[in-house]
C-alpha cells in the first residue's frame, strides 16, 4: 500500500495529543488506580468526573474519568494552535462532509468535536486552563511518575484510508509496518504531530476502538518501579505485557489494564523526529524485533482487546494481517 506524502500545509494546526476521556464503572477505583497506583496528579473531581494531569503538564487535565454504565472510550482530544484553527477545522469538515459541532466543556475554552470518517470521535481546542506543573515537585510523586500524555494508538478497520485522512490534516508517518511482497499492505502506522514518533498510531483490526494511550516517563527504571508497586498493591492480574523494549519507536514499554479494562501504556525513551525530511521507517510484519526488540511477541489480548467509543458500531477489518502471537 502507498506511503503517504507529508503535508507541510494542512488545512488547520494541530499541535498535539492533549487528553483522553473515558468512560468507567467505578468512578471511585478508577481514580485510585490513576492517582496511587499510576501516579497521576488530581486536579479536579466531583461524582461524575474526575480530572488528572502528568508532572510536567500546565495544561488542567490529560486524563477525564467519566462516571458511565458501561465502560468505553468517549473522546481524544488535539490540541490546535489557535482559535482560527477551530474555525478552519469547522470549514474543512463541511466541504468534506464530517460531522461536527462546536460545544462547552469544562475547563477548556471553544472545543469543536467532530467524528472521523473512520468512526474515532474527536475533539479539538486552542486554550485550556492552566496549572503550575508539578514536575519540582517531587513530594507529590507517586508511581511510576507519569510526566505528560504521550501518544493514542487505536484499532482502525481501514488502515489505509485511515492513514491517508491523517496525512491531509497533516500527521507525518514515521515507521509503519507492513506485509512483504509486491502488493503489501500497511497493517500498522505511527504518525506525529509534535516532533518524536508518535501522537496517533493506526493498528489493523476491528475498529473503531482505543487500543492504548500512553504516558511519557523519566526513565526506564520508573516503569520498572511501577511493576513493583502493582505486584505488591493488588493489581499484579492487571499487567498485560512488559516491561521490554519495542524495535519500532525504539521505546522501552509497559503495558497495563485499569479496572474497567482500558490499556495503558507507560513509555519512555523514544527519538526525535522534527526534520522536514524525516523519512519513515518500514517494518516487515515478520521482522520478531518489531514487536519487541528483543523478540518476545505479543499476547493475543494485544491483537484482540480495546476500548470501543461510545455509540460507534465496531467493524471487522478489511484485512486479517498475519502477525505473531504469543503462545
């Protein structure tokens, strides 16, 4: 499949990821997971909702918890340069027949939600209200020490068309994995905003679903340190994968469900990928280093498990890619 073309004029900035809104059951365990376990920093809360941040963030929250009957993905959320980029989105999405609307959220100035051709419901805003980051303050660290929001990666049922609506709003692909032979299809892509390897990555399989988000720690050790802390707080059941290094993003990574089974990544020690001419990365899907560089393959939960978003019908793939799964 083509590759796209980078697009250096997009029809509105987005600057970033900027946050995750989730559905969850238990409103209260959720919260303790994210702020004791995790380490994430409270910063508002009532009995509908609760508001986090990582360290590093002046931004109010990275993280919304929503009290729901049912656990689900409920919106990610873009930061764009500023409130013309809104008025530009709005635009763009008309003359290509998107639906959007223009609507109130707590703490944010004008956001504009809109749902992507591929069934992902989005969000977008210029101003959110500010916060001293925490990062000096090191008496409040908890966990691993979440810094800041990273990345989504979620499950597409058309990678291609997916990748391709990405690239006009100007995401750039930095590695990509994709089946040998002449007419290989892209399974997976990783695309970026910001300048490292990714703030969006688009995995095969049915979709649409959050298959992660991820948030940036300082050091390897600290995700080491968070296996501890789950093994010996009640939530050894609730690591899925890791600690390891992937081959793609050359980040060292682990991989845990919160309690209403939604996946979180801790990541650390990626790589700079600002160049204009940053060419991207091609993996083979049977290339064992892709998954994990040191070559253990993922289990099947990973292939299989995600977030669904609230009110999207969840499609079959258009493809089944041949990868390796754990035994």
């Amino acid at each position: 499949m083509p590759v796209p073309t980078h697009v250096f004029d997009p029809p509105f900035n987005i600057i970033r990821c900027s946050h995750a809104v989730l559905d969850v059951v238990d409103l209260g365990k959720s919260r303790a997971f994210y702020e004791n376990t995790v380490g994430l920093h409270v910063e508002d809360a009532d009995d509908k909702a609760v508001y986090l941040r990582g360290s590093e963030e002046h931004q109010h929250h990275s993280l919304v918890l929503r009290k729901a009957p049912v656990a689900a993905c409920s919106r990610l959320g873009f930061k764009v340069g500023n409130d013309g980029d809104l008025d530009k989105a709005a635009t763009f999405f008309s003359e290509n027949g998107i639906a959007y609307a223009f609507v109130d959220q707590p703490f944010q100035g004008r956001t504009l939600q809109f749902t992507d051709p591929a069934g992902f419901q989005l969000e977008l805003y210029a101003t959110m209200e500010k916060r001293p980051h925490l990062l000096r303050r090191y008496d409040l660290y908890k966990g691993c020490h979440p810094q800041r929001l990273d990345h989504f990666n979620v499950f597409a049922a058309e990678v291609q068309d997916t990748v391709d609506f990405y690239a006009r709003l100007g995401f750039r692909l930095t590695e990509y994995g994709e089946e040998d032979g002449p007419n290989g299809r892209i399974a997976a892509a990783w695309m970026h905003r910001k300048g490292n390897v990714h703030d969006f990555a688009i995995t095969n399989g049915r979709g649409p679903r959050l298959h992660h988000f991820a948030y940036w720690t300082p050091t390897a050790m600290n995700i080491l340190h968070l296996c501890d802390v789950m093994a010996s707080s009640g939530y050894l059941k609730n690591i899925e994968r890791g600690p390891g290094r992937h081959g793609i993003s050359n980040a060292f990574f682990l991989y845990v469900r919160d309690p209403d089974g939604h996946r979180l990544e801790l990541y650390t020690s990626d790589y700079f990928t600002g160049d204009h001419d940053h060419e991207p990365l091609r993996w083979s899907l049977k290339d064992p280093r892709r998954q994990t560089l040191w070559g253990a393959p993922a289990p099947r939960s990973w292939f299989e498990e995600g977030s669904p978003f609230t009110g999207q019908k969840v499609r079959e793939p258009a493809f089944v890619a041949d990868v390796t799964i754990a035994d």
